[in-house]
C-alpha cells in the first residue's frame, strides 16, 4: 500500500562507473535490470521494494477483518476486490525486487524472521466497520500521494510496478471516501463511528510518510538516485493539504486543535504525529504487530504442502512428458 | 517487473545458504485488444504452465487488460547485454537510405 521510504548507503564504487550511472539518471533514462549500478543502489531498492511489497500483503490483514461483516453484499464484494487488488500489488512488487538478483520467497524469509519490515500503518487496529472509510479515505489516500512521484522512479522495473498500481489505488480511496459519506450523513451513532475512525487513523496517517528527512544525508542520496522524489514533510503537507477540505466536506473534525489554514504560505499548519510512537512500533510495540506476524508465519507455514504438492505434480507431469516422448 | 535473465535461475540457488524448494518465475505477455500484438506485461511464480496462466489471469487481467495470455518460464529466455548496445545496433545507424525521407520526389510526382 505505500513504500516507506528507507536510507541508502554510499558505497566505494567504480568512480568513472559511477559518473556514467549517475548521468544516465540525470538524463531521465530508466536503469534496467542488467545495467550496471552502484551496490548501494541496489541494496537500497531491494530493501524499499521488499519492504513495499510486504506492506502490501500484511495490508490485506486490516481489512480482511471486515469481509465476513461487511454490512451489505455489494460492500462486501467490493472490500473482496479492494484487498485482492492489495495482494495483486504485492506480487508486482515482489517481481520488481526479484530482478535485483533476490528472491521472492527469501524476501518472506525476511518478512517473517523480522529482518524486513512493513509499514506501521497495519499495527493499528481496525475496530468498526468505519474503519473501513477511514483506511481507505486515509491510508490508501497517503499511499496513492507516495506512489504517484514513484512511478517517475529511476528504476524501471519499479516504475512499472508504480505504474500499474497506482491504476488501481484510485478505487481504493473513492471507496473509502464512499463509506465515510453513508456513514458521516447517517444516524448520529453512525456519524460519531465515523468520526472516530478519523480520530485513530488521523496521525497514523501522517506517520506513514516517514520521519522528517531534514537532516537525513540518506535521503539525499536517494533523492538524487531518484529512488525518492519528494522529501517525506512535503509529501504529508501535501496529503494534510489535499484532506482537510474531505473531512470538513463530511462534516467531521481533523483531531487537531492547532490545524489552521496559513495564508502566507498557502499550506495548512498541522501538529506532528507522536514520533516516539512511531519508533515504539516500527520496533515492535504496536497495538497488532504480535497478530499481523502470527498470521503472516500462519499462512507461509499452513500453505508449505500446498506449494510442495503442486511443485511435485508439476515436477511428475513433466517426468512423464519426457519419457513420452 | 520482471527479470529476463536466464542466468539467474530461481531453482539453481547454489548461492543461497538454504535450499528452497521455490516456484520457477514465468515472464506473462498479454494481448490488450484484438489485433494487437501480446506485450510483456510482468511476471510471476507457479509450478507450471497452467498453473502460470491462471495464476496471470489473477495478476494481470482483474479489469478486462486482456483476451489472450502467453507464459513462458524466464530461464529459457535469452537477451541481449546492455554492453552489446553499440556493435549491436551500430549496423542500422549508418543506413539513413533505408528511410522514405532519404529520397527527394518533387512535389510534381504527386503523393508517394
Ligand atoms: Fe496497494
Ligand atoms: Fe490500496
């Protein structure tokens, strides 16, 4: 659903190689998964597609949570579809990863033995079918705002992925959007529901755009690999910008005394997240990380006989085959 | 989205510490409309050929991208190295006769 944004290392590299790659980018051109590139690049993008995919496919776990509960049919379908696109948006960034010379069910490994991380945003959890509006109004609205910049990424498998995806987030958000609008023009009980979904979504939120990048020299590094195109803090205006006049069209209040229009610079001022919170989950403390693990580490271990049964099948019809022939 | 190098196998992880027992990877090529040429749209894992198109039609066609699906496992595809890009298309270069707009017809031949 969203690509943290991660550090890169600078690495001792060829420095003529280095000039060439570096050209190459300032040019616009796409780097390809044979040319040559500086192993901090790689290492950089391995971690930050790896790490995107994974937040695709824990992403699923929030809302999986409500597919049994939705409240009618055509909303049930539609969740149905929204967290299939999810795990389809998994798969393409794995495949981009993988042509950085690492493989899909090792970057799981890393998944589940904790080495890789996912986004914090799905440590949170989801309590109330309002919840559903709000991920998608919010989360998948700070998504679609990181991924837009990443499909001009330098690496052209990743711009791809990017591309393809981001196709597919604009339902996600109108849906949730979609659901925040029935449930802030209901019943009062309704419209408090959905106001306290925005409450509990709100920083969580604003904290999937990272920790403010002003001193980071990494980021540098990545902003001029084009790995990154936007710092993290003009990204989250951007997004606080682009949400305040959603949730005042709903009627409902941002939970931020301090958020006020600032006509000189043209921007909403807004309060920070709690950053101590975000470490505190990113390390492990957040109120689903144990849940969100165990059912991942549940799956990759229940699905073992299944991904070795068709492999054995496969491998016996293609034994015959030959002796066939 | 995809790797279309034969020399980085899935099954031949000699490199990798544990042996995996992993899916290959397929390269997927869709026909967007009738009459178009099938383009590379991706790739993906499966055990098979036919576990590999069910396995696109998930990935690749959940919004009617396509009415025909190719899949071709990535190692038995061969490419070109970027370092060949000059000698390999060097030849073509330097033929600028093989362009219509090489020749001057005046205008009183009419359209051609
Ligand atoms: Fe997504
Ligand atoms: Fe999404």
């Amino acid at each position: 659903m969203y690509a943290q944004m991660i550090q890169s290392e600078a690495t001792a590299e060829d420095p003529d190689k280095l000039a060439a790659f570096e050209a190459r980018i300032a040019a616009g051109e796409k780097i390809e998964p044979k040319d040559w590139m500086p192993a901090g690049y790689r290492k950089t993008l391995i971690r930050q597609i790896g790490q995107h995919a994974h937040s695709e496919i824990v992403g699923q776990l929030p809302e999986g949570n409500w597919i049994t509960r939705a409240p009618t049919l055509e909303r049930k379908a539609i969740l149905l579809a929204k967290v299939q696109d999810e795990a389809g948006h998994g798969l393409y960034l794995y495949c981009a990863a993988e042509t950085l010379g690492v493989s899909r069910d090792e970057l799981t490994e890393m998944l589940l033995d904790g080495r890789m991380k996912y986004s914090s945003i799905f440590n949170y959890p989801t309590l109330t079918w309002a919840d559903m509006g709000a991920v998608g109004w919010l989360v998948d609205g700070a998504a679609i705002m990181n991924q837009v910049p990443l499909q001009r990424t330098s690496y052209g498998p990743y711009s791809r992925a990017m591309i393809r995806i981001c196709k597919e987030e604009s339902f996600h958000q109108r849906q949730g959007y979609d659901i925040m609008m029935k449930m802030a023009f209901g019943t009062p009980a309704q419209k408090r529901m959905a106001q306290d979904a925005l409450n509990r979504f709100w920083y969580p939120a604003l904290m999937m755009f990272g920790p403010s990048d002003k001193e980071s020299v990494h980021s540098a590094q990545s902003m001029a690999w084009k790995i990154k195109m936007n710092t993290n803090d003009e990204l989250r205006q951007k997004f606080v910008d682009e949400t305040v006049p959603q949730a005042e069209y709903l009627g409902l209040t941002v939970p931020d005394p301090d958020l006020k229009w600032n006509e000189e610079r043209g921007h909403y001022d807004f309060s920070e997240p709690d950053w101590s919170e975000f470490f505190d989950v990113l390390k492990g403390n957040g109120p689903c990380n144990a849940d969100r693990m165990e059912a991942r580490q549940q799956a990759w271990a229940e699905g073992q006989w299944v991904r070795d049964g068709l492999m054995a099948h496969a491998r016996k019809r293609a034994a015959r085959r030959v002796a066939a022939e | 989205m995809s790797s279309v190098n034969p020399g980085a196998l899935p099954q031949s992880d000699e490199a990798q510490p544990k042996k995996r027992n992993e899916w290959p990877l397929w390269e997927v090529f869709i026909r967007g409309q009738h009459g178009m040429s099938h383009r590379h749209v991706g790739s993906l894992h499966a055990p098979d050929a036919d576990m590999a198109i069910r396995n696109a039609r998930d990935v690749y066609t959940r919004r009617n991208e396509g009415v025909s699906i190719w899949v071709v496992e990535a190692r038995h595809i061969a490419a070109s190295s970027p370092s060949d890009k000059g000698p390999l298309y060097e030849p073509s270069e330097s033929k600028v006769y093989r362009h219509p707009t090489f020749y001057d017809i005046p205008d009183e031949a009419g359209h051609m």
